[in-house]
C-alpha cells in the first residue's frame, strides 16, 4: 500500500505493521489494540515511523526505567513480577517481596539500616537489638539471661547494660542463705554452702554471707550438740567468707557445722545471757597477778558494746604499779569506764575503776580510785563489770 493515503484509519498494531503505509504529512493512524498512535510526515513508512511521544504510554519496563533514573537504582524485573531493585550504595531498602537474610543492610554503627532478623532465645531469656561497648554492630542480646544471680553482698562482675537485672544485679538467694521473715523465735535458719570448722572457733563457707551477718550477730549451730556463738569477725576474700567466734569456754565447733540459724534480734529463743571465758591476768610494767581464783569472768555481746563480769581475787607480787590488766575476749572500739570493787584484803576494801587500756584495746586495766599503786599480798579481790563499745 505503499503511495495510499489512509486518513485517520483505526487498525491493530498487527495490520498497520503489515501494510506498512505511508502516512500523508499530519495524516493520523491509531493501534486499536495498544492505544497509541502515529503521525505522518509524508515520507517515512509505517513501521519506521515513531509513536507520537506528546501522549506517550509507558511499558512496565519503561515505568520502572523512568522511577530507576530518578532514584540512581540499578534495575531488574520482567513483566510476569514487576519488581525494583535498588543500588544498596546509595537507599537501604531491602526487598519489596518476601524479606530475605540479607545481612549488608543490617544496621551498624555507619549506617541505620534495617532492623535485625529476630532470633528466638533460650528459655527464661528475652532477646533485644542492642549494641555493647566496643561493638560495632546492633546484634540480639539477652536482656534477662539465664545466669544465677548472685548472694547479697557481692560485687557482681561487670557486665553489659543490656544484661540488666538478673546477672548485673544482687540478689539474695533465700533457699541458699535463709534470707525471709524473721520466725517467731528469732533464729533463720541458713544452708550455706561447705561449712568447714577451722578452729574451735572458726568456720568458712564458700557462700559470701557478710551482707547477712556482722560481728555481734549471733548463731545457733548443730555440729554434734546444740551450741551458740558470737560472730567476732566475718570476712569475704572473693571465694570464702572465713566466720571467727567470740571465744567462750562453754562452747568449741567439734566439727563442720551441720545445721546452722542466725540472729539479728537482742535476745532469740534460748540464747544464754552471759558466756564464760578465761582472761589472762597481769599487771602493768612488772607487776604480777597471779594464784588467781575466778568466781565469775563472764561477757555479754550486745550489736556495738561488750560487757565484761568480773569477780576473782589472786596474789599481786613482782614491782608494784597502778594497775592490774585483764585480757577481753575481742577488742574494743574506744573507751569504757566504770565503777567496780576492788577488794585489797579480806574484811577492808577500796573503790577502784576500770577501763580499756590505752595502746592495748584487747585489754582492760583495774585501778584504784587513788590511781596509786596496788599493794603486794594475796587476796586482792577485782569484783564489777565494764561495758565499752566495738567494732
């Protein structure tokens, strides 16, 4: 049909391409089939002739070509699953379809990103996104992990923030450490771990227990019999807490501790009221005080103070002095003074005082009210009490 001039004729894209006219010069053809048209200049054939462009319409491909140019992506699609790809150098966007585990655009400390495929965690564990120091990625991390807490009193070893409030923190472990309301009696009872006697009156656990007892704090321990005891000292080295005891002669630890309680309270259920103990008896400078016969050297343990009980009566020789000294059974914090009789000789006696001696803090001096010397002779009787404060 070459030479034919067809006005404003109305074909498939098929029949135009088959007759292939020349359409006159402002001569239009319509595709009926595609909606687009042509415009004749009088010269060019059909099938060279290019689609008027002032009303183009665009295929998938083109479409994505034009969105692709503006957004400087890089492309891939095909016309059953239009899709858009991007350059990951320039958007972070992962797939418009079903997200995959794409990790180069998972955030970090560069770029935001997207955020991290969840992961399930372990049981009694909560997962979150976060960053630790000296991270450069956000990864799962365990909010609440699984580790046992630790025993109140202990420094817990450092860890991540995210690691909040189980494993970072303190906690007290009450079937461990007998931690709860305090029974009627005054004694909670306590399991710690490898109790092991030391001494007569010492014992280690591997437990930190400082945070639960002090010195003053008092314990009801079955090694064999039943027996009671005052905590003197109570340390923690990092892996032991070494308990020392105020020494009584009315009980020793025969062996491991067994079944053990402690108290916090003034007077729990059958605490004796006073214990018994042997003082070492001396004098200042080279005076003597020996043969010496104890009616009662008793002490009684309160949370800060000791009181001493003293009655005895011994024999002073060697160079008379201002003072006859008295062994305590722990040491003192600071000074205590107070009244007591000091017999010098049957049928007579003397007010004297006494009080803690002054670079010796385990020991307690006797003086008369004179402050001069004792007098050599036996029968020299000490009865009275004193009660000064302690660590």
């Amino acid at each position: 049909m070459s030479g034919t001039h067809v006005y404003n004729i109305s074909l498939t894209a098929a029949e135009w391409t088959s007759a292939d006219p020349v359409l006159g010069l402002g001569e239009i053809g319509f595709e009926s089939d595609t909606y687009q048209i042509k415009v004749g200049d009088g010269v060019t054939a059909w099938i060279s002739l290019a689609y008027f462009a002032g009303v183009s319409s665009y295929t998938d491909e083109e479409a994505q070509d034009a969105v692709g140019g503006m957004v400087n992506s890089t492309l891939s699609y095909n016309d059953a699953t239009p899709s858009l790809g991007v350059n990951p150098g320039n958007i972070k966007l992962d797939d418009l379809g079903t997200p995959d585990d794409n990790t180069d655009l998972n955030a970090n400390t560069t770029n935001h990103g997207l955020l991290l495929k969840a992961v399930a965690p372990a049981a009694n564990v909560l997962n979150v996104v976060g960053i630790a120091n000296g991270e450069t990625s956000f990864a799962n991390k365990a909010l609440f992990d699984a580790t046992a807490p630790e025993p109140l009193g202990v420094s817990a070893a450092a860890g991540t923030s995210l690691i909040a409030s189980h494993r970072d923190h303190v906690h007290v472990r009450q079937s461990a450490l007998g931690i709860g309301a305090i029974p009627f009696d005054g004694w909670v009872g306590a399991s710690w771990a490898s109790m092991t006697r030391t001494g007569n009156h010492s014992f280690t656990t591997t437990d930190n227990v400082t945070g639960l007892v002090e010195a003053g704090t008092k314990l009801f321990i079955i090694d064999s019999t039943v027996k009671y005891f005052v905590i003197a000292t109570a340390t923690w080295n990092g892996s032991i807490t070494t308990i020392t005891l105020m020494v009584t002669t009315d009980f020793t630890l025969a062996g491991n501790p067994s079944t053990l309680s402690y108290s916090n309270v003034e007077k729990p259920y059958a605490w004796p009221d006073v214990f018994n103990y042997t003082p070492t008896f001396g004098g200042t400078g080279s005076m003597t005080y020996t043969g010496v016969t104890v009616s009662r050297a008793q002490w009684k343990r309160t949370a800060k103070t000791l009181k001493i009980l003293l009655d005895v009566v011994g024999t002073i020789g060697g160079t008379i002095s201002y003072a006859v000294t008295v062994t305590s059974p722990v040491n003192g914090a600071g000074s205590g003074i107070a009244l007591v009789a000091c017999y010098l000789n049957i049928g007579g006696a003397q007010v004297g005082w006494m009080r803690q001696h002054s670079g010796n803090p385990s020991v307690i001096e006797v003086l008369l009210q004179s402050e001069g010397n004792w007098s050599a002779g036996a029968s020299r009787y000490i009865r009275g009490s004193i009660e000064f404060p302690v660590a």
